[in-house]
C-alpha cells in the first residue's frame, strides 16, 4: 500500500513537472514571435505578456502604452506581448498614415468586437466589422455634417446657458466644484437633447437618470475595469464571459427612452432638429430594406450618447484645470471671447465659437496632454510587409497607435507636461508631421462625433471663461494622477476648481 502510495506521489509530481514544462515551452515559443523576425520587443512574464502592470491596474491602458512608445526609442515599431498574444506598437508617423490611411483596405477592424446575442447595443458604429460597419458608416456620416452641426447649435447652446446658471448659482457658496462631475452633467444634457430629443435635466436634477446611468457606464470598478478591458484587448472573454458593454439595466433604459420619444414624434409628428430625426428618418428610407430598425438602431443613439458626454466632459474639465493653473493662458482666452460677444450684442454664435483662434489653440493643447482615448488599434486583415522593411504583420495581428506616447515625446513636443497652446499656432502645427498628433484617430474610421465634441466643448468654455474666473484651490491637483483603472484617460482625485463671477 505504501509503495503504490508513493508511486501515486510520484506519478503526480511527475504530470504536474511534465505540464509546467509544457507551458513552460510555450510560453517560451510564444514570446520568441518577435526576436524570431528581428523585431525589438518588450519584456515578458509568463501569462501577462508585458501587459502585467496593466492588468495589476499599476498604470491605466494609456501610460502602459506610452511605457512602450518610450522604450521602443528609435525604433518605427515594438514589439509586445498581450497576454500570450503578439502585437505591434506603432511608432513611426509615417507607418502610422500608412497603416491608418493608405493601408485601410488592410487595416479596417479594431480589436474590440460586438456581442450581439448577449449585449444588443453592441451592434454599434464602434464595435462592428466589416460590411455591416461600412454601411452604417455611410449611412451615418451625413448626421454630423457642418450643416446639421449648425441646426443642432440652438440645443447645445440652451445647454450652456443651464451650466452658466448651474455654475453662478454654486459658486456664491465659495466651495470649490468638481468639474468633471458639473462637465458631464452639461455634456449628458447636450448629448440626450440631440440624440435622444429628451431634456434630461442633469444640471437642474441631481437623481437625474440620464446621469446615473451615464455613471455606471464610466464606474471604474474592479469589475467594470475587467469588462472594459475585455472588450478592447481580450473579445474572446468578452464572448465566453458574457461581460458587457452595456449593463442589462443600462439596455432596458436607453431602449425606452429612444422608442418612447420615437413612438411620441411619429405620433404627433414633431420635427426637431436633431439626430433623432435623422435617425426616424434613416429608418422610414430603409423600412423597405428591413435594415436599420430596433436594437440596431438604439445601439447608435446609444454609442452616441457614450462616445458622446465623457469625452467632452473630460476635454472641458482638463482644460479648466489647465487654464486656473496659468491665468495668463485664461485672461487670453476670456479677451478673445468677449471680443466676439461685442461684435455680436453679448451673443456667442455658432461660426464664431467654431472659429475663434485661441479657443481652438486651447481645445487641441487639451487633447494633445489627455487624449481622451488614449490608444487606436487596428487588426491586419491579411499578411502586409511593413514598407522599407522585411517584417510582415501578420494576418489577424493587432497594432496599436500609443496617442499618449506620441503626443508627450519631447522631441516632437519640448517640454511635454508643460501646458502651452502655442504649440498650435499655423506656425508650429505645419512645422510637424501631422500623424504625430492623432486625438479623435485618422482614416475612414475617425470620430465621426469630432465637429460635434468640439462644439460642445468649446461652447462650454467660452461661456465658462466669459463670465467665470476659474481658479485652484486646495483640493485643486497639481499634478495630475491617471486613474490606472480606466481604459479612457481620467483624473484619479476629481478635479476641483473655484469659480467667481466676473462683473462686467
Ligand atoms: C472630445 C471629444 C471626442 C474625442 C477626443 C473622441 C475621440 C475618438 C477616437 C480617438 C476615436 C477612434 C478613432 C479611430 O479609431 O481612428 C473615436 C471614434 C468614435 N467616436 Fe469619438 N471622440 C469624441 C467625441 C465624440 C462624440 C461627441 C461622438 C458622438 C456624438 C463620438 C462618437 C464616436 C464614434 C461613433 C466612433 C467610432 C467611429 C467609427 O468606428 O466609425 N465621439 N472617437
């Protein structure tokens, strides 16, 4: 008995050192993808890849690539390992164009992928593939047309009015505000107004639903930062996992609010002058089709409302946080404005905001230090030689364009953390290569929302700096810390500010 014991003992350690050796051997095989074509790679660990501090939410998603912008120095491409799965990390501005631009007929998916069957609004303009991404695409460009931008101003301008008020009527208690927060209430307001047709009254309402759902989206939980993750770098837990873009509860609410404004429109047929109605109208012209009807069609107004409100919020909160930082910057700034506003009885129309020079110089430095989106990522759809090299992507290999990286690399940008819109005048903007700044992507496949977020971001501040004098205070950060949980680019503190009301 005690000898079959040990020889069961033994047989154990025997299967276990052979499986170790197996996965060891693997492991091995796998990180040699890229020394085998003579690429410059990352260093591995076993299972994460180099991905590790990532996972172990050391650094958010956009510092870890710009850990691996900054290592690849010199180099037009890096190698990396995301988990067991070989990738490349694009460097070069002139790979880049190539790879975004001339290549798109290779290059035409992103990593991340819908899953229709348990997360419906997934079928969205983000998320899908192929021909199903290419119709929509086609189908919903001409919604953010300069054109319809300027139909829509008059809902986003009603919109800053709200903030104006918002913020005049909490700044007389002297607390400090938390901008991100009073950022996205405005901007969730803008987004529901034009995609929705519903005034979700997040300035006025502090349980506004809109909000609270908003909110959980953008809940960077442990879980919810594992499901984001999943869906941009691991599809395939996505699929076995089940996990979701959005919520059940999520689902079922912006479901009901798109048909119930639908179902009022169409019953009482009111015109509005919003992305609603373009998509009533998308719907009536392919109901022969049978092609853009239910889920199909609240995914979008659902993709817009999420691509939408945190984006802008974020690109207005940072620069506020910027601009009480430098008040020389803001007395600048507020001149340019009130220069408009007199040329325009105290009025801030839609070309002039669109327009103004500074403004413009502010909103790009913003994106420039937190792109808000801090990674693109394309797949190749067949083996390409990279040109002027011997190294093939592969077929199915993920490459990543690391924005963070190219935008804070001091050769191209001197002094990166150092907060300067000159860095956007005519002057500096020609002096460098285009795709060395990249903040809403490039290609056919570039924010469709971006005329649209700047408007929205714009008006915000130009109403803010007009009337507001925005300062730090002590709870103020002064450098800012990246929460290491969110896959989009997020201050860890919140970020408070002072506001006094200007008398003009
Ligand atoms: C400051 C504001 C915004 C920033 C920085 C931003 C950034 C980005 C970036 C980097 C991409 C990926 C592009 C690529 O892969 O080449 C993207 C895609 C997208 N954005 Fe935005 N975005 C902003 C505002 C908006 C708004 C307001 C909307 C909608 C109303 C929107 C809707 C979308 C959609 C639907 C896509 C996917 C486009 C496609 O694949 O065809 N974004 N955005």
């Amino acid at each position: 008995m005690v000898l079959s014991g040990d020889f069961l003992l033994l047989g154990a350690i025997g299967l276990a050192s052979f499986l170790l050796l197996l996965v060891h051997l693997y492991y091995r095989h796998r990180f040699s993808y890229w020394r085998k074509r003579g690429v410059p790679c990352a260093a591995s660990t076993f299972f994460f890849g180099s991905y590790k501090d990532c996972v172990l939410q050391k650094e958010c998603v956009g510092q870890f690539f710009q850990r691996m912008y900054n290592e690849g120095s010199g180099k037009p491409f890096f190698g990396i390992y995301v988990f067991n799965r070989p990738a490349l990390v694009l460097r070069d501005p002139d790979v880049i164009k190539t790879i975004l631009v001339k290549e798109f007929n290779t290059f035409y998916e992103r990593h991340a992928s819908s899953n229709v069957r348990t997360d419906p609004l997934s079928q969205n303009l983000f998320l899908l593939k192929g021909a199903a991404w290419r119709a929509l695409r086609v189908k919903l460009t001409p919604i953010f047309t300069s054109f319809r931008m300027k139909q829509m101003f008059s809902l986003i301008s009603d919109c800053a009015d709200q903030l104006r008020e918002y913020i005049e009527k909490n700044c007389t208690t002297g607390k400090p505000m938390e901008m991100k927060d009073v950022a996205a209430k405005y901007a969730t307001d803008v987004i529901t107004s034009c995609a929705f047709g519903i005034k979700s009254n997040c300035l006025l309402d502090p349980n506004a639903e809109f909000r609270e759902f908003g909110r959980q989206i953008f809940n960077f939980s442990v879980f919810r930062s594992f499901e984001f993750m999943s869906a941009f770098m691991l599809p395939l837990v996505t699929k076995l996992m089940n996990t979701k873009f959005f919520s059940s509860e999520t689902t079922k609410f912006l479901r009901k609010a798109f048909w119930d404004t639908m179902k009022e429109r169409e019953e009482k047929n009111i015109q509005r002058d919003d992305i609603l109605q373009l998509l009533i109208q998308l719907k009536n012209e392919d109901a022969k089709a049978h092609k853009l009807k239910g889920d199909l069609l609240v995914a979008q107004a659902a993709i817009f409302f999420t691509a939408g409100f945190e984006s802008s919020a974020s690109t207005t909160s940072f620069t506020l946080c910027e601009l009480a930082l430098q008040p020389h910057l803001q007395s600048r700034l507020r001149q340019e404005v009130l220069d408009v506003m007199e040329r325009n009885q105290g009025k801030l129309p839609y070309e002039d905001i669109r327009d103004m020079e500074y403004l413009n110089m502010v909103v790009l430095e913003t994106l420039r230090k937190f792109p808000v989106l801090p990674i693109l990522d394309r797949v190749a759809g067949r083996d390409f030689v990279i040109p002027g090299t011997n190294v093939t992507i592969q077929k199915g290999t993920t490459v990543y364009i690391p924005l963070l990286g190219l935008h804070m690399d001091p050769d191209v940008f001197p002094d990166p953390d150092h907060y300067d819109p000159e860095r956007f005048n005519e002057e500096n903007r020609k002096a460098r290569h285009p795709f060395m700044y990249l903040p809403f992507g490039e290609g056919p496949k570039y924010c469709i929302g971006k005329g649209f977020g700047l408007i929205s971001v714009k008006t915000a501040l130009a109403n803010i700096i007009a009337n507001f004098e925005v300062s730090t205070c002590a709870e103020t950060p002064k450098r800012l810390q990246l929460n290491p949980k969110a896959m989009i680019l997020a201050s860890i503190a919140g970020l408070y500010l002072k506001f006094t009301k200007l008398k003009h």
